[in-house]
C-alpha cells in the first residue's frame, strides 16, 4: 500500500510538474526564439549590431567618431545623420544601411537608430555659441596653412606630418580615405577620447572660427594626391570647391 | 471476489482461452521473452540492447505524435515547430524528447556494439547477428541525419548541401544520386518531401524487419554467454556446449534474467526526461534560407565528429574520408565475423580489440569535441558588432585608425580577432605587427595564402597602406616591428607606427 502511494505521488506529481509548470529550463523562452533581422526595433541592439564595430556607444574607444558625443551631435543635423546611415558615404567605410538602398534595415530602424543617438545627448546638450556651420564651401589653402601652424601644429607638425608620439594629418593614405566634410568635422569637434580637442580649445581662449576651419580643411584637401574618396579623377577636376552636405563616416 | 463477478470472469476466462487455442500465445511468449539464457549473461553490460530498442520505441512513439502536428512542406515545416515549441501544449517536451531519444539511441548503439566486440559475442555462430546489428547502425545514423533535415533550419540546409555535395562526389551515378535525394539539382521544395518520406517510412520500416530479424537470431542462437579467458571457440563444439550450458545453468530470461535490463531501461528513460526537460529541444534555429548569412549551421552530435573530420583534412583528401574511408569501415565491420571467426573472446586475451576500441572512441570524441569547440564558420556580424579594444585604438595615427576602419569595413574582423574578440577563422591579430613586417602583410593582404583570400582587386594601394600601417601598430608595447631579416636596417625603417599608448593623434 505504501509503495503504491510512492508510485502514485511519483506519476501525478511527475505530471503536474510537466503540465502545470512553465519555468521548466527546457521549455522555450520567446525571447530566444528567432526573428528576422527587420523585427529588431530596440535601439540598443540595433546599434550593437550594426554601428558599433566602428563608432563607440560613449562607454569605450572606437575607430571612428563615438556617436554618444554631444559636441558632434550638436553640429551634425540629424538629416544629415538620417541620410548617412541610409546611403552611406561612396568611397569610405561607411555602408549603405537602408534596404532601399541595398542595405538591410527598414526605414522605421533606420528612425529607431537616429533618435536613439540623438536621445544619448538630451540633458548633455553642448554648448552652440559660436558653433561653426557643418557644412561650408572649401576656404584659403595658403590661410589655412597659417591656421594650421597656428592651431595644429603642436601636435601635428609645422607641416602636418606629425610629431613623436602623435600622427601626422597630412599622410597621403589618409587623405584619401577620408572626406573633406569629415576632415572638417573633426577639426570641429575633435577627438577628444582621444586626446584632441575641439574647435574652442586649439588655441586657448580664442576658438577657432568658420572660416578658420574651411582654410584648413582647404589646405589639408590641398595636400591630398588623386580625388576625394567617392570622387573620379575627372570629377575632382571640375568639382566646385565646396564641400558636399554628405555627412562624415 | 463476489459472486456476482465470477460470471464475467470465467466468461473473459472463457474468451482467453479461445484465443489461446487458436493464437498459441503462451508458447510463442515461452518461446520468446522465457528462452533460456546462461545465468552470466544477466549482467549489466547487456543491457544496451534492450536500452536501444527502448530508445526506438520512444522515437516511434513520439514521431507519431510529433507527425500529428508537423507539416512537411518547406513552406510550413518550420512553423509547425513553431507551433509545437511555443503554442502546442508540451509540444516543446514532445520535440524535446524525440530529439534526445535520436541522440542516446545512436549513443547506445555504439555502446551496444563496443560491447558486441569486446565480449567476442559477434563469433561463431552470432555472425548474421553481428551483420544485422551493422547494418542497423548504419539505419539508426540515416535516422538521425533525415531526422535534423525535418527541423528544415539553417543546420537541415548546409547539412543537406553537404550531404548532397557529398553524394555527387560518387563517381559516374553522383548527379543522379543528388537529383534522386533533393528532387533536382538543388534543394528545393521536394526536398523535405522526400527526406520526410524517408525519415518516417523508408528507414523506420526498415529498421522495425531488421530489428525482426536481429531479435530472431538473438533467440535463434542465443545470447552469447559471459566469455571466460581462456575458453575457445571452436566451431565444432561450441554449439553443444552453450546448450549444455543452459541445460545446467540456465533460466528464462522472463522473469529471471529480465531485472537489469528493467532497472537500465528505468534509468535510461529517466536521463531521457531529464534531458528533454533541463536542456530542451534544439531549434529551430534561423530558417532554410540561404540569404540569413550570420548562421553557424552545425550537425546534430552524431555528426559532429564528421564536420571536424571533413574540415581538418588537407584540400583534396574529401575522396579519402568520404569514400575510401567507410568502405574500409564497411568492409571491417561486416567481415569482422569472418575475418575473426573463432578463438577467444574475452577481451583481456584480445589486446587488439581493446586498442581498437580505445582508438575508434578518442578519435571520434575528440573530433566531436572540436566539432562542438571549434570555430568553422567566420563570425559574419563581427566587422559591424565588435568593437576594438581601446589598447588598439589609443596611440594609433590618424592613418592607422582609418586602417582600423578597414579592418572593420572591409569585414577582416569576420575571420581575424583581436584581442580575442571577433573570428577565429584566421591568427588573431593582436601582434601581427611583431610576427610579420611590412612588406610580408602587404604581400599577404594582396595575395592572400593559406585559407585567406586576395584582398588586391578589392583594395586600393592607399587603403593597404593604411590597413598595413594599422596591422604594423598591432603589436606588444615596448616591442618593434617585425625586421626583414635580409635587411633588418631598410625593415626597420619602412615599418611605420609605434605602438604607443595615450598619445594625442585623432583624426
């Protein structure tokens, strides 16, 4: 009789913990499951997945410029960022992302992204005054020469080719890779992860201004041999001498 | 018992013994679960064959419940396991359990086996035992390999590729074998048509008429007794001693001899449940859809030793391990009866025996073990989701951090990692700098070698220069470059960036 309890106690309480009890291991978790790469909406995992190999999400170091960085979103519109993620920049590194330009993300995770960056500088807006425009046309190569010696040159080199320990601007691999507009943006807001300074503090107490950096941008473009990345040849011949409104990688 | 029962009683009584005259079932069940064994066989070792037909009757018993629910189109299969994982009550426990019955049943099969050979049971007289039991093998790993074709996720499609590309590999009939297996050249919408007709007709009904037959010549010549060192097998007397042997010592293996295989078959099926209830069911994992690229498609366990095979071997052995290999296992398996027909069977007076069995186990565990570890496939997503570690970022020009994009952009991280974060496909490069110089990267990136391949066509001289000077930069603080040897001097100075730390660089 008492065996026969055991046994009854073994098979009914086996069973009711099969069917009554939905946090067994084995048993799936939604979560896990599956879902095509068009169903993510969360920000965070978007980013993670998608920009973080190349820009930083503010808690480390990146390659390229951390996109949780007010002084940069503080100058970039968010158009702008919106139609870089979308189309990419032609020549560089930055891949198209939209689906209707042959990337993989919807025009509503393409939205997702965009607000989650901007979101990341609410409450630690930067300061606007004297911001210098995003995008202007190229200056004075030779006044930005002088602008140059002037703001850069203590860490860069008189000639822009660096001095020990810190990386020469002028490297002709590195102009070009890189576009006049990120060329300019960075002189704007610098690096400052990592070590370089924004467009206020070059030369203490006296930021630099608008078309203090078009010079500059215009003499480092000046040194650059063969086009602009996404530029022929041909093109960057009879290119106007502005720079375009396509955004920085 | 009241008096009002003992009409029905002897009326089922009545009915009992009227199928008993006609049916014969108590001499059929004597003749069967009551044959007589030697009293040493009802020992723990041979208890893996019951466990394996206990495994069977489960994969049967849960397929057709499975089958209750599962669509086999291409269209719907995958849904429907869905369905089963995530709405169909216990439907999880149900995939969870057939999917865990697959694996021990292969497992113990094995096991079955090893034990077959190593107590010398295969021997005169067992040898179309021993051949069944092959050849039920061979059915139990088609079981399982159609079986994983069903989940018709990312691992059922590269398995099917593989096994397809596989099959065409046969010389003269091989597109026809392909074209018979996929329903065309390429898998397609008859495929898991014809894998499920196989999966729950062809191989079970044949496994069911070869288990018949197996089951037979167990009771045909009986279970093969306890081997003694020492004792031969000698082909004119073994018959009259194993009967003398039951005849002194032996008894029905209803009811005497059946108790260890009750209490492993128990135990077993509790490991089953606890399987299928801990760890669950797998998949499905990303669907059939050759465009989800980020998909580490692997085979279930029983083939895992296949893809690490298959992936260690020198380019152009695949006719070796795919070929020349099984028919040699083929040919060993089946003539191992006749090949060692008499003699002795205890396995400590058979060294090689226990050499072979020690040497099929570490070879097949081991490469299960990097089939499990191993890192096959790139890891596609890493170029855009894993980020560089700040000791690689800081200190680094404005050239080097662009030929860090590039390593980036140009997905090399895909295969390569650096600082152990990325693909393992290729050398991590966190030191490349200090392995190889300048010019030895650029010849690499250009041309490629060794599994990687030419970059020269996709990159352009100004983007090696930058991903090379990056590469340069990837090496321990305080060391310097990789020198040429031939010109250390000339190495040295060509070999650009310091692997310095916190310098002011950006850009």
């Amino acid at each position: 009789m008492q065996a026969r309890t055991l046994y009854s106690i073994l098979l009914f309480g086996g069973l009711g913990f099969l069917c009554g009890c939905d946090r067994l291991p084995g048993k799936p978790k939604e979560e896990d499951r599956w879902k095509p790469p068009s169903e993510i909406k969360d920000f965070a995992l978007l980013f993670n997945t998608n920009c973080r190999g190349c820009h930083s999400n503010g808690q480390t170091l990146s390659a390229s410029i951390s996109m949780n960085n007010p002084p940069y979103l503080a100058v970039v519109p968010k158009e702008v960022m919106h139609k870089t993620i979308e189309t990419g920049i032609p020549g560089t590194q930055m891949p198209t992302y939209s689906d209707k330009a042959g990337g993989s993300l919807t025009e509503e995770q393409v939205n997702i992204l965009v607000e989650g960056i901007y979101n990341w500088a609410k409450g630690h807006e930067a300061p606007t005054d004297n911001l210098p425009p995003y995008s202007a046309a190229l200056g004075d190569a030779e006044r930005g020469k002088a602008v140059f010696a002037q703001a850069c040159a203590s860490c860069h080199g008189s000639g822009g080719e660096g001095t020990k320990g810190k990386g020469g601007a002028v490297d002709k691999a590195y102009l070009s890779l890189v576009s006049d507009q990120y060329l300019r943006t960075v002189v704007i807001v610098g690096r400052p992860e990592l070590g370089m300074p924004g467009f206020r503090e070059y030369v203490p107490g006296k930021p630099m201004t608008g078309e203090e950096i078009s010079d500059v941008v215009s003499w480092l473009a000046s040194r650059r041999e063969g086009p602009a990345p996404g530029q022929s040849a041909k093109t960057a011949e009879i290119a106007p001498k502005t720079q375009p409104s396509t955004p920085n990688e | 018992m009241s008096a009002k029962d003992r009409p029905i009683t002897s009326s089922l009584v009545n009915i009992a013994m009227w199928v008993e005259r006609r049916l014969h079932l108590v001499k059929i069940w004597k003749a069967t679960a009551g044959h007589p064994i030697p009293k040493s066989s009802a020992s723990w070792f041979y208890t893996f064959g019951s466990m394996t037909l206990l495994c069977f009757t489960i994969q049967i018993l849960t397929g057709i419940l499975l089958a209750l629910v599962y669509v086999p189109s291409a269209n719907e299969a995958y849904r429907s396991l869905l369905f089963l994982n995530y709405q169909q009550e216990l439907g999880w426990f149900l995939r969870a359990m057939h999917y865990w019955g697959s694996n021990c049943m292969v497992v113990i099969v094995f096991f079955h086996m090893t034990q077959v050979f190593l107590w010398g049971a295969y021997k005169h007289p067992r040898e179309l035992t021993w051949i069944s039991g092959v050849v039920l093998l061979f059915l139990t790993l088609a079981l399982s390999f159609t079986g994983q074709v069903m989940r018709f996720d990312s691992d059922a499609y590269w398995g099917i590729g593989i096994g397809a590309a596989i099959s065409g590999r046969i010389p003269i009939i091989g597109a026809q074998v392909v074209n018979l297996l996929l329903g065309g050249p390429i898998i397609g919408s008859d495929t898991l048509s014809r894998f499920f007709a196989l999966h729950v007709f062809v191989l079970p009904g044949a496994v069911i008429a070869l288990v018949s037959l197996h089951l037979r010549l167990v009771l045909l010549k009986g279970i093969n007794e306890y081997p003694t060192p020492g004792i031969q097998v000698h082909k004119g007397t073994y018959w009259r001693n194993y009967e003398e042997m039951l005849h002194k010592d032996g008894m029905p293996f209803v009811p005497n001899g059946i108790g260890k295989d009750l209490v492993a078959n128990g135990v077993l099926l509790l490991v089953m449940v606890a399987l299928a209830v801990f760890v669950g069911p797998k998949g499905p994992e990303i669907p059939a859809d050759p465009a989800q690229v980020i998909s580490e498609a692997k085979p279930d366990y029983p083939f895992l030793w296949l893809l690490s095979a298959a992936a260690l071997l020198p380019n152009g052995s695949e006719v070796i391990l795919f070929f020349v290999v099984p028919l040699i296992a083929v040919i060993l398996l089946i003539g191992l009866p006749f090949f060692s027909n008499v003699g002795e069977k205890h396995y400590s007076r058979r060294p090689v025996s226990i050499l072979v069995v020690m040497l099929t186990y570490l070879t097949i565990g081991l490469l299960t073990y990097a089939g499990i570890t191993g890192p096959w496939s790139p890891r596609m997503e890493a170029w855009s989701g894993t980020p560089t570690k700040p000791q690689f970022i800081t200190g680094r020009s404005p050239v080097e951090l662009q030929g860090a994009l590039l390593l980036q952009g140009k997905q090399c991280r895909n295969c390569h990692s650096v600082g152990g974060e990325g693909g393992q496909r290729g050398p991590d490069l966190s030191a490349v700098g200090a392995r190889m110089n300048q010019p030895q990267l650029i010849r690499q990136v250009i041309q490629g070698g060794g599994n990687m391949p030419a970059y020269g066509n996709t990159l352009t001289p100004q983007e090696v220069n930058a991903l090379v000077s990056y590469l340069v930069s990837l090496r321990p603080i305080n060391t310097i470059p990789a020198l040429n040897p031939a010109i250390p001097e000339k190495a040295e100075r060509v070999s650009s960036g310091e692997p310095t730390k916190g310098a002011k660089t950006g850009g």
